[in-house]
C-alpha cells in the first residue's frame, strides 16, 4: 500500500530539488537583516553625539555610515527576492509534476475520466499556484521577519530590561493567538478551496457543452448559476480571509501595547536619568520597525495559511484515490487467449450489478463479437479486459493472467485498444496516428492511411503535418475514428480489444472497415463490441449479452442468420 | 449591496475600445456605495499613523525638558490611543475590501461565463477549455484586485498631501532635500515595461499548458492502454521548466520595482540625517522634529513603495483585462430571439460547406414542414454536421439559403434558440451532476412530468439499471462510467425533448445504439413530438421512414 504522504513531506520532497538556491536566499536574507538592526543603534549614537557637544563632522560621518549599511541591506534584499522566487517556483513545479504524474498515472482511468476536468486542472495548476506564489513572496519574508523582530527584542532586552520584559509577554500572547488563527483559517481556506473547485469544474464543463446549451435556450444558465455558487463562495471565502487577516489588527493592538510599556518606562528613566534621549528615540524606532513586519506577517501569514492548505490538498491528491499497485505480470510470449470465468461486477459506489456470472472463452488467433442492447454490460465487459477495473467476483484473463494485473509495458506492447472515446490529441496527424512515436516512416503511416481509405489525409495542406485537436483543423467524427484507428493498425499487437469502433462511420467505409477486421483477424485474437451486423460477419463467435449475463454464444451459420436478421440482436 | 444582484450589464461592444482605465472607472461606479465604503475606512487605516507621528515628536520635545510632566503623558496617550484605534477599524477594512474585490472578480467571471457559453465554439474565440478556465479563473482576479489599488490611489495621494504640508511647515529645507526620493518613479517606468512584457509570456504559457493538461485527461484512456502517458508527463515537465523561467525573471523585474521604493526609505532616512547634522548642532532643529522627519520618512516610503507596486501591477491587470475581454469581445448579453410566425415551411436551398477547415460539400436542398422527417446521409467527412450546425447558426462555414415561411434565416443564431429548435448531437456535453440537473438546465419550466415523458421516449426510465437513482443519478462530465456511449446519446436525446420546439436537429444520436432500440426511438419521437425532424444518421430503418432522404457528397466527387 501507499505510505502516508503529509503536507510537509510533499514540501520537503519538491524542496529537495532547489537546495542550494533556499541556502543561498537565506543567506542573503542574513545580511540584509544585519543591516536593517543596525539602522537604529546608529541613530541612537548620532542622536547623543547631536545633543552632547560635537561637530558636525562626527554627525555626518555617522549619517554616512547609516547610508553604507541601507545600501548594503538593499543590494541583499534583492538578492534575496531573486533567489527566492526561483527557489519557490522550483518548488511548486516540483510538487506540480509530482501530483500531475500521479493523477495521470496512478488514479484509475474511470476515475479520471468521469471527474470534471477543471476540477483536475484546479488540482494540478491551482494548488501549485498558491504554494509557488506563497513561497516566493511569504516564505522567506516571514522567516525574516520573525528574525527582525526577534532581534528587536533581543536589542531592546539589552538596553531597557523593563520595557523588553513587557514587550515580550506580549510577543508570546500574540504568537499564541497567531497559532490559534493559523489553524482555524487553514481549514476555512481548505473547505473554501474545495468548493471553488467544484465551481470551476461546473464552469468548465459547461464551456465544453457550450454548442449543445446554446439552441436548447440554456445559453444564459451557466452564468446565473456561477452568480449563486459565487455569492456562497464569498460568504464562505471571506469568513476564511478575514478569520487569517485578524492577526493584522492583533499586532496593531500589541504594537499600540507595547509602544506605550516601552515609552513608558523610558520616560520614568530618562527623568531619573538613566537613559539617553538618544536610547528613548532608538525605542521608538526599534518599535516602529516593529509594526512594518507585522504587518507583513499578517499578510504573510494570509499567504502561509494557503500554502499549508495548498499542500494539505497535494498531499491528499498524492495519497487518495490511487489505483493498489498490481501484480505488474508480463504476458506470455506468443499468441493469446482470452477468458472470463464466472465473472460479477459492480461499479465501485453503485449497488447494481452490471455483470453477473460471465464466462466466456476465446481461443488465441480467434475472433469474439459481444453484441446486446445498449446498456447490457457491453462495455463493462471491454473496461474489465482492459484491466480498468478488477471484478469483484471470479476471473479475466488475458494468456492466463489476470487482466488488472497485467504489466502497462506489457499490455501497451501487446494489446490495441480502439475506444469508442477515441480522443484525438492537439498534435500533429503523424503524432496523432504513431501515437507519439517519431521512429514510425511517413511512408509507413501513408500505407496504413490509404489501407483504411483516408485518402482526404493527403489532400491537406500540411498533409501529416496538420495540427488536429482542440485549436487545430476540426475533423468529423468518423474523420477522427479513421485516425485511431490507424493509430491501432499500426501497432503489431496480439491481441486487438474494438468497443464500437464501427458506430461513427458509414455504410461505405464501414464495408471497408469490415474487410480490413476480417484480415486482422487472421493473425490475431480479436475482442470487439460491436452493433451492426455487418461487422459480425469477420467474428468466429458472437456472444450475446443480456443484463449483465452471456445469453447464448452463437457460431459459423447462427452468426450468418444473425447477420440477415438484425433484429434478433435485441431478442 | 444592491449592486451584487444586477445582472451582469449588457455592454455593448463599442465599450470595450475605452481602454482599461475606463473599463475600472465603469466597474468603479458600478459598486460605487461598496467601493466609496472602503475608500474611507482605509483613508482613516493609513491616515492614524500621520498622526501619531506628529504626537511622538511633539511628545519627544516635551519630554527633553519634562519627562514626566501631565502634559507629555497626555502626548502618549493620544499616540497610543490613535493606534488602537487604527487597530478597531482594521477589521471592518478588511472585510469591506474583500467584498469589493471579490464581486467584481464574480462580474467579469459571469459576464466572461455569460458571453462564452452565449456563442457557438465557432462563433466565439478559438480557444481551449483549459485557456477560457484559466482566464476565468485568474485573469478576472488580477483585474478585481487591481480595482481594489485604486481606491488606494485616492487615498493614499490625498494623504500624502497632507503628509507633506506637515513636513514642509516643519523644516522645509530638510522636506525639499527627501526630493530625490521620488526620482525613482522613472526607474519605475523603464521596468513597468519589461515587467508587462514578460506577464504577457507567462499567461500565454499558463494558458498553453492548462490546454495541453486538459488534452491529456481526456485522452487519458487511450495514453494508459497505449503506454504514452510517461511520454506526456516529461514534455510537461519540460513545459513547467521552461515557464519558471520566465515567471522567474517577471518576478524579478516586479520585485526591483518594488524593492526598489521600499529601500528608498533607507536612503531618505540617510538623507535627513545628513542634511539636519548642521542644524541640530545649531539649535534650530530639535530632536522631535527629527523623530517627526524619521516617522515620516517610513511613512512616505511605504507610500511610494504602494505606487511602485501598483505600476507594477497596472501593467499585469491591463494584461489580464486584455485576456479576459477577449473572451467577451463582440458578444452582445441579452438579445431577445426574433419574433415570427411558427413554422408552416422551411426551404434550404444550396446549403454547402464553405471556407472554414474542412473541404467544401455538394451544396443540399430541401423542404420541410412540420410533421416531415428529412434524412441527411452521405460518407464521413462530407460535412453534415457542420452543415446541421450551419443550419442552425452554430457555424458561420456554410453558404446559401435557409428560408422560414419565405423569411431567410441562414446564420442568424438569435433566430435558432428554443423554443424555435431543439438540438442533439453525437459526443454531447453535459455538466458534473444529478440527470436533473442535466435535464433542467436551469429551466424552471422542466418539470418531473416532462423529464419523465422525454426519459421513457429514449428508453430511459428512472429506476431502471440504466438509471438506478431514478433522476438523481448522477451524470460524469468528461465520459462517464455509468454512462455508455449509446446512453449518452439518448441523455441527449431527452434533454432536447424536455423544451419545446418546431424544428429537432438531431446529429447522428443513434450510431451507438442497438438496432431494436434506435427503430423503437425513431417509430416513438417524430409522432410524439410532431415538429420538422432534420436527423443526420445512417440507421436505414429512418431511411425507409424518413419523407425525405438526402446524401451529402464532398464537393467535385
């Protein structure tokens, strides 16, 4: 099983990448901080020598110090700023690539598919969004303003022990509120996440289904819909805001706090004469520079609450819903043979039973049609042979293995899936038909084209080159079967699974579809789904589904009067 | 408050060439009361501290003579009464300014959301899902929040105004000397630029890739079975790679601009330390005043700090704005169908695929009148579906003459809307959610009744194994597991069925059905719902019925 993965664990993991760029923001971070505490005690002795009997010389030289110590401090805060974001975005891409590998490789396919798909992209970019822009811009300031203020404090110990003693407690009084805050905004912001999720994911659907909402009159209702979800999300978003940004009016109040106990006890010394004016300005100053980061902190912390609720969510995407890593077998080498022994299945969430007790028999190099009415099992029958789901109830064997144990390599080297959700990809024809794989000749992909009467392929501008797919060419839909289809030719596999691979096309390119399964079927075992009769003809067997169970197998003449009469498909 | 429940406004087109400030300006006034509420909270959150200073130094002053005098430990009160003042207010502050950036972060949302879904795929913008999710998403928030620096520049100027008349009447030699300090708001200029530029890679980037993530998940089936899914996850990661880099240095620029003016407050402090040194020697410059000088000097900065970002950030919000009007651009909200008679004929003369990507089609002529079913057949990739979608005005491609009792309607969408057409077709969206839902597209008018009348037409009856959750069981967007191909179609099938119409356009809804079940459907529905039935198919028990059979050649065959 997976291990546990938490949300630290994923930071650590994505920040194993960019380790020497986070040592190096840190100490560039380091320096300008130097610089910053040294601003005040500089002050305090210009503001004593200025008061004290000096020359101007002395003040000047002590004004030009100050301007050597800013300058250093700016050049390291940027620095810092450079070094940070490329360590933060380092970061999120690392975590980025890691949920999206996953997701893709890991969750179920039925998973996956029957998810909208800008609740994924919201998963995969959003998340990674909010932790890169968290880190780059809050992660090392808020460790640097932790160290400022605690250097303050420290220096403010030193000098006025009554005044740091007050001051501190308050410190720990509003680092504990902080913590409390933390907390309750991290679960806000993660419910409020969740439901923006959902949100997009309904928007995104329906751009998808923008050509069929348009005639039906339903043109205006995402958008009304949005407007609803969208004043539910800002109820809930701003209670998650406004719950993380109370820590900035809470530093308010103790910066009010503390500057009065600080000025307070200054001016009981400075009138017995224990301090300098110079030391009650240096107070003032170091609690002054007090508010600046803590008010950044507070949006900061705004910032940290998303990330931590950001990298909650990763973890949760990296450990949920992951498929139970199989067996990983190989198959056997030579031809191979199919079977399913006594095989129930439900889908995972649903009590109806969509198979019950199936078992069917297909001898290596031989041909199986599955016919049945719609929504008799059919392609649940074709999800289970190609391992997409385990049965709950006895066996499906590819060559003797169990088909959700089979090894991806193995299975993609060895069996060709012509899906009725054939999607084809925004790439080139060649990528589309080669699937990807640049060592396949032209010539080759040509052969396989003309074979399956795709001469139109020829006739294109950019011939092999046309960009198809979302923002390419727009092909019809029996243009785009033909493509998968000769992506599936092309591969010399012993095993050929087809669900409806003939429903888009018609009559005249179906007879030659028809042919061509005919010849495939001759050196391969073949497992098709399919609706029309004349597709059957090529079949040694034909099994007939009802609801969920293998009615009758019928053979040679059966398959022929099956053929003639369609009709009894549906018996 | 009233603002939030207008609908979204029916710009017309011509609105959109005003450019980005009186894009906010429009919007600015659209939430007027909400915005003019945060204006003044906050000019009250950044305008204590001014006068806190001005006691601290008034306080330091007193404090060299008389330490514990009544009157200094009344300076401190009003300083530390001022700030926990600005403490009490801060909440309210945030709230308010949360509110307004996120209703009008909703408004371009719904109107992107409106004008999107208001126009055909053809129609509108070409481009991605994931591109038009992405800019929803993130472009309209860019635009929001940057409506909400606005009111921060009203505030933030006034006060600063006040901010120097209090210095100038102070010491006016020391207040001309911080000058230079403002000198860096032309440094600013030269970086805005390159900072616009390299926002506008990193969105196009980002648009880029949330497209090709959404490629991959839905052809996820195909990439798993056939062992390419490694293949996609590296050149992603590449794509990642190649994105940092530029997001990398954008951040850079933006964080020299900003870094820029948040140092400044180290030079000014620096400055007013040089200048005062002679002053100070000679009396006529106290130690208050220099705390003042000091106060200020952190104030002031923190200020230009804000500009500087907000440069910054105008630059990236003039972006966003461009991304996300794109998606509205040419759209006009709210355009009533056309008034006309019902339909007693339609006459489609020379109707033919032209221009757009495919081939052209041997131009169809038909006549239908209600009652009639018309058959379109022909050989894939002769364009029938683009002519249906023609038809209907779904498609620009296509020319000749579409005529509705004589008037001619061909590429008029507003004409082609229920209850004038009901559409389905092969490969139909749905949204994540209940068959209800999918149903009732938000059309109070769609009752149980009516759905389940159109259910049992397509041989979907609630309660059955098909749908065992009756009418909430529950629809996947992308291609769902419950669902097969065949009951997708007939889900399509019925959500047409569910609103009136004269004309059904059907494009190949039967090609995944069984043989018995597509004859029941096509024996069933031109009775029960008599209208003009034009269906693309290939089912030959609709061709032995069909009034009318018409085969689609490719043009020159």
């Amino acid at each position: 099983m997976t291990s546990t993965v938490t949300g630290r664990g994923v930071l650590g993991e994505g920040a194993r990448h960019v380790r020497g760029g986070i040592w190096g923001a840190f100490a560039a971070l380091a320096v300008s901080l130097a610089c910053d505490l040294a601003g005040p005690l500089l002050v305090r002795a210009y503001v004593d020598d200025a008061t004290g009997a000096t020359t101007t010389g002395a003040l000047v030289g002590y004004a030009l110090g100050y301007f050597g110590v800013a300058a250093v401090g700016v050049l390291a805060g940027l620095l810092t700023s450079y070094l940070s974001t490329n360590a933060g975005w380092g970061i999120a891409d690392a975590i980025r690539s890691r949920v999206f590998r996953h997701v893709v490789t890991r969750r179920p396919v039925l998973a996956v598919e029957s998810r909208p798909q800008g609740e994924t992209l919201e998963e995969v970019e959003g998340n990674a969004d909010i932790i890169g822009e968290a880190i780059a811009e809050a992660g090392f300031r808020v460790v640097g303003n932790i160290a400022l203020a605690v250097g303050t404090l420290v220096i403010m110990f030193t000098v006025v022990p009554q005044a740091g003693l007050g001051i501190t407690l308050l410190v720990v009084v509003v680092a504990f509120a902080l913590v409390k805050l933390t907390n309750l905004a991290v679960e806000r912001w993660e419910r409020a996440r969740e439901r923006k999720a959902r949100i997009f994911g309904f928007v995104g659907d329906a751009v998808a289904a923008r050509d069929d909402l348009l005639p039906l009159g339903a043109s205006g209702w995402p958008a009304r819909r949005l407007h609803g979800d969208l004043r539910e999300l800002l109820t809930a978003e701003r209670r998650a805001y406004v719950g993380g940004r109370a820590f900035w009016p809470l530093t308010q109040l103790f910066f009010a706090l503390s500057f009065g106990i600080g000025f307070g006890v200054g001016l009981q010394l400075l009138g017995q004469g224990g301090i300098t004016i110079g030391t009650l300005t240096m107070i003032y100053l170091y609690v002054d520079r007090l508010r600046e980061p803590l008010e950044d902190m507070s949006s900061q912390v705004d910032l940290v609450q998303r990330l931590l609720a950001a990298l909650n969510l990763a973890a949760r995407s990296l450990t949920g819903g992951a498929e139970p890593e199989g067996a990983r077998r190989p198959l056997p080498a030579g031809p191979l043979d199919v079977r399913f022994a006594d095989v129930g299945f439900a889908y995972p969430g649903s009590d109806a039973r969509v198979l019950h007790g199936v078992d069917l028999v297909v001898p290596a190099g031989s041909a199986l049609g599955v016919v049945g009415r719609t929504g008799a099992g059919k392609s649940t029958v074709l999800n289970l042979l190609c391992g997409l789901a385990r049965p709950d109830q006895g066996r499906v064997l590819i060559g003797g293995v169990d088909a959700a144990d089979v090894d991806p390599v193995s299975f993609a080297a060895r069996v060709s899936v012509l899906s009725q959700r054939a999607h084809l990809f925004a790439a080139t024809v060649r990528e589309n038909v080669t699937f990807f794989d640049d060592t396949v000749p032209d010539a080759e992909v040509h052969r396989v084209l003309d074979e399956l009467g795709a001469g139109w392929v020829r006739d294109l501008p950019d011939g092999l080159d046309t960009v198809v797919g979302t923002g390419g060419r727009a092909l019809s839909e029996g243009e785009a079967q033909v493509l998968a289809g000769a992506r599936v030719m092309l591969r010399h596999s012993d095993l050929l699974i087809v669900d409806e691979g003939t429903s888009r096309l018609d009559p005249e390119t179906e007879r030659g579809w028809t042919a061509l399964l005919g010849r495939l079927a001759e050196d391969r075992t073949v497992v098709m789904v399919a609706h029309r009769a004349a597709t059957l003809s090529a079949m040694d067997a034909v099994a007939v589904v009802v609801d969920g169970r293998v009615d009758d197998v019928l053979r040679g003449a059966d398959i022929t009067a099956l053929a003639e009469k369609p009709e009894e498909l549906s018996r | 408050m009233t603002a939030s429940t207008a609908p979204p406004p029916a710009a017309p087109e011509q609105a959109d060439r005003g450019g980005f400030v009186r894009a906010l300006a429009r919007l600015g006034v659209a939430f007027a009361p909400l915005y003019v509420c945060t204006l003044l909270v906050w000019t009250v959150v950044h305008g204590l501290p001014l006068v806190v200073g001005y006691a601290i130094g008034a306080l330091l002053d007193r404090a060299v003579a008389a330490p514990t005098d009544a009157g200094t430990w009344g300076l401190l009160a009003l300083a530390v009464g001022a700030m926990a003042a600005r403490a009490l207010v801060l909440l309210p502050g945030l709230a308010l300014d949360f509110t307004l950036i996120f209703r009008v972060s909703a408004r371009l949302k719904e109107r992107a959301v409106a004008a999107t879904t208001g126009r055909s795929s053809a129609r509108g913008p070409r481009l991605s899902g994931g591109d038009v999710l992405n800019r929803v998403r993130d472009d309209s928030d860019e635009v929001a929040e940057f409506l909400g620096w606005s009111a921060d520049f009203v505030y933030r100027t006034v006060l600063l105004v006040i901010a120097l008349v209090v210095l100038l009447r102070t010491d006016w030699v020391t207040t001309l000397a911080l000058a230079p300090m403002v000198g860096g708001l032309a440094v600013a200029g030269l970086l805005k630029r390159r900072v616009g530029a390299l926002a506008d890679d990193t969105r196009a980037r980002q648009g880029h890739i949330a497209g090709r993530i959404t490629d991959v998940l839905t052809g996820i089936r195909d990439l798993r079975l056939g062992g390419r899914v490694d293949w996609h996850v590296e050149e992603l990661s590449h794509s990642f790679g190649l994105r940092r880099g530029v997001q990398a240095r954008h951040q850079m620029y933006t964080d020299l601009l900003s870094g820029l003016f948040r140092n400044i407050v180290m030079f000014g402090t620096a400055i007013v330390l040089v200048v005062v040194s002679t002053r100070l020697v000679g009396g006529g410059f106290t130690i208050g005043d220099l705390a003042l000088f000091l106060t200020y000097v952190g104030w002031l900065s923190e200020q230009i700090f804000f500009f500087g970002r907000a440069v910054a950030r105008h630059q990236n919000a003039k972006v966003s704005h461009e991304r996300i009007g794109e998606l509205w651009r040419g759209f006009r909200a709210d355009r009533p169908v056309p008034a006309g008679p019902p339909l007693t004929e339609l006459t489609v003369t020379g109707l033919a695929r032209r221009g757009g990507d495919g081939p052209g089609s041997e131009p169809v002529a038909f006549t239908g009148r209600p009652g009639d079913v018309v058959l379109l057949t022909g050989p894939i990739g002769t364009g029938k579906s683009t002519l249906l979608r023609g038809l209907i005005g779904l498609d620009p491609a296509v020319a000749g003459s579409v005529r509705w009792n004589g008037r001619e309607v061909l590429g008029d969408a507003d004409w082609w809307r229920s209850p004038r057409v009901g559409f389905a077709r092969q490969g139909a969206g749905f949204v994540d959610g209940t068959v209800r839902d999918n149903l009732v597209l938000g059309d109070p008018a769609v009752d149980e009744a009516v759905m389940a009348r159109a259910l049992a037409a397509v041989d979907l009856a609630p309660g059955s194994p098909e749908l065992p959750d009756g009418l909430d069981t529950p629809v996947g967007a992308g291609g769902a597991q419950q669902l097969s191909g065949g009951q997708r179609q007939r889900l399509a099938l019925a959500r047409m069925l569910c609103r009136p119409a004269e004309v059904y356009v059907v494009d190949d809804c039967d090609s995944s059905l069984d043989a018995a079940t597509a004859r029941a459907l096509w024996r069933t529905l031109p009775v029960r719902w008599p209208g003009l039935w034009v269906v693309v198919s290939h089912n030959e028990d609709l061709a032995a019925v069909a009034d009318r059979v018409i085969t689609v050649r490719k043009a020159g065959a």
